[in-house]
C-alpha cells in the first residue's frame, strides 16, 4: 500500500477511500480541493450527470424528480464553509477507540456553490406536520460496524426541518469546480455547523418525514449517549464543538533552542463564531493569546498563529492550543466519554523535543 495519494493525502483506507490531509501542511484559507479530506463509508457510486435525478417526496404537496440542468437554473448561493469528520483526531485518544485513526486532518475548509434546499422544500410544499429531512446518497452496501442491518442500505443521515430551511446548501460546485468524484459528484448537502457525516455526498432522494428518523447513520453510527433527567438516552451527533489545532510544529517535531518559532493553526466551531484562541507551551501552566489571520465568518474556520521563543535549554515540552466561543465555551481539558471515539474537541498536546 503506498503512503499517500495524488494530493498528498494520508491514506487511512484505500477502499472505500479514507484520505485524510497532512495537516502541518496547512497554508491557505481554502483547502485546495486535492488537499481535502475524503471520508466515505462505501464504494462511492459513478453518477452521470445526463441522468442524473434528486428527488423530493415524503410528506410534501408536490413530490418531483429534478434533473442537474434545472438545479444548476436555480439561484445559486455560495458560502465558505468548514466540514470536519467527525471523529477527527480520534488518534489521540487512550486506551486507543476503534475506527479510522484520524489525526489532525479529517477537516477542511471550502467555498461551497449550490441551491438552498429551503428552495426545493419551498417548491414541493410542506405537510404541515413535517419534523425532519432525510437526505440519502446514491451509495449502497453493509456499513462495517455491528449491528448491520440485514441488507445493503444507501448512506442516509436526516436533520431537523428548521435546520433544513434555515442554510442546508444542496452543492454542485467546491471552490469554484465541478465537486470530484469522492466528494459527492454531481450533487451533495453542505449542512454548516454540523459535523460532516450531515453533509450527504452522492445526494438522490430528500424525504420529508412526519417522525423521527432512525437510520443506521442517525442512531448505531454517529450517536453519542445524552441524558435525560439521569438516563441516559441515544441521541444523534449534530453541531460541531469548539476546536482548535496546531498545524506547525508537528507532534515530536525537534526544534533548535533558543530560536524564534511561529506556532501555526486553524480554529472553527459549529454554533457561533470563535472569538479567542491561546496557547500554552509549558502543559497548560500558563496562556498566552495567539493572533488571528482570518476574520470571522460564520462555520468556517479562523487561522491563527503565535510568536513563540523557543525555551534556550533543551527538553520535551507541550504544546496546545484553546479556542473559545462567542458563546463562552472553551475546548475541555478532557475527552467526554459520552461520544466514545467521537467529538475529540478537547486540548491536544503536541510534545515537541527542543535541541
Ligand atoms: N455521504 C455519503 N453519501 N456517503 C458517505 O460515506 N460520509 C460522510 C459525509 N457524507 C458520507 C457522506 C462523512 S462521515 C463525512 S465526514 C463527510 O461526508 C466527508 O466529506 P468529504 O469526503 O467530501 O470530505
């Protein structure tokens, strides 16, 4: 098996491909298209866009079958948005979780082109007791993990109807091209804020549902346990926490002492904007701020850097980095348990050996 892919890519699975990008790599707002992160579940399906079809029925007045042209007719809107697997950085936790071994990389930012799927929503007209949208890929086969259902499904995940309508893109384009093969060509959901496994790639069949949805990708895969007054209860992963990471240096990476170093990185969350991120270079003991180089905008991420002095002696030292909300929250010291190998939000160290 070769260690990397065309754009550079870390490969984590050949097939169905797992691609994750080198993150010390990181230099430019958008992640070049090459460069980002794939993350699919099965063998991604050839669509030709002659005949291709999105349908839209469930509980609507005017259930139809759409065709690229007439989708790409629409107006269009594009929005920069930041999509992160979620069990990103899945690596650093102990005793080791099963499931790819993410590091730093199953995230990526992109400017994004498509049709509001409000749009679609508001042509089929809704039932008024419509709760939730699922939204399917044309990909089909028995997902890895147990329990498996008794025959091959499509990669399904569904969301909230007010989420739906409120900034759901259904995009053809990733920075201004036709979306690649194994990033959903020709149509997939972009759901800002929510973690990536929302944003359905290979995107056939939207189904307005009148209950709640409980497909493999909703429940088995992508839950985590919330609770509720003491028990605890399944629920499905959603918004993406606050994060931040550290691109530069790289885990283990042996710097000379005594010499200026720029600490570089990225920091994003799910539900309102990243407003402060600090770095410690001595465990956690003391927080310096870091300096922004990208202003806020909505669901996509914030690079920021530090001027550090490297310490003059040599040795181990830990860095990490903290980003915080407009909201108040901070990335946690620790893993919660209650995602089990997903949502690794909380402050990584990067042990760096000074020489
Ligand atoms: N959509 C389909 N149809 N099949 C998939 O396996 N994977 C999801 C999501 N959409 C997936 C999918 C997950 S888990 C993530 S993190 C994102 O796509 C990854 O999108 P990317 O491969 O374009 O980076």
């Amino acid at each position: 098996m070769s260690a990397s892919h065309a754009g550079g890519l870390i490969i984590r699975q050949e097939e169905p491909r797992n691609l994750e990008f080198p993150f010390d790599r990181l230099d430019s707002y958008l992640t070049p298209v090459e460069s980002f992160y794939i993350r699919s579940h099965l063998h991604a399906p050839m669509i030709e866009a002659d005949s291709y079809r999105l349908t839209v029925d469930g509980a609507v007045k005017n259930p139809s079958a759409i065709t690229l042209n007439w989708l790409k007719s629409l107006p269009a809107k594009t929005i920069v948005a930041t999509l992160e697997c979620a069990g990103n950085s899945r690596v650093f936790l102990v005793p080791q979780k099963p499931g790819a071994q993410w590091e730093l990389g199953a995230v990526g930012n992109a400017e994004w082109t498509g049709v509001p799927l409000a749009t679609l929503l508001d042509q089929a007209g809704l039932n008024a007791n419509a709760r939730e949208v699922v939204l399917e890929g044309a990909d089909r086969g028995l997902p890895a993990e147990l329990p498996r259902p008794p025959e091959p499904i499509n990669y399904s995940r569904s969301i909230p109807l007010d989420k739906a309508l409120d900034d759901v893109l259904l995009a053809y384009a990733m920075n201004g091209v036709d979306l690649p093969q194994d990033h959903g060509f020709p149509v997939r959901a972009i759901v800002p804020g929510h973690y990536g496994m929302a944003s359905v790639k290979w995107l056939i069949h939207i189904r307005v549902l009148e209950e709640q949805f409980q497909g493999y990708w909703q429940t088995i895969d992508y839950g985590f346990w919330d609770e509720v007054g003491g028990i605890p209860v399944r629920r499905p992963l959603s918004q993406v926490a606050v994060k931040s990471e550290i691109a530069r240096p790289r885990t283990f990476e042996v710097l000379p002492k005594g010499q200026p170093f720029t600490v570089y990185g990225a920091a994003w969350c799910g539900t309102g904007d990243v407003v402060s991120v600090e770095l410690t270079t001595d465990g956690g003991q003391t927080w310096a701020a870091a300096k922004f180089l990208d202003p806020i905008r909505a669901h996509a991420w914030r690079r920021w850097s530090y001027d550090w002095e490297i310490p003059g002696h040599p040795g181990r030292f830990t860095l990490k980095s903290r980003a915080r909300n407009a909201a108040g929250e901070s990335q946690p010291e620790k893993f919660d348990e209650r995602y089990f190998s997903y949502v690794v939000n909380y402050t990584l160290p990067i042990e760096v050996v000074v020489q």
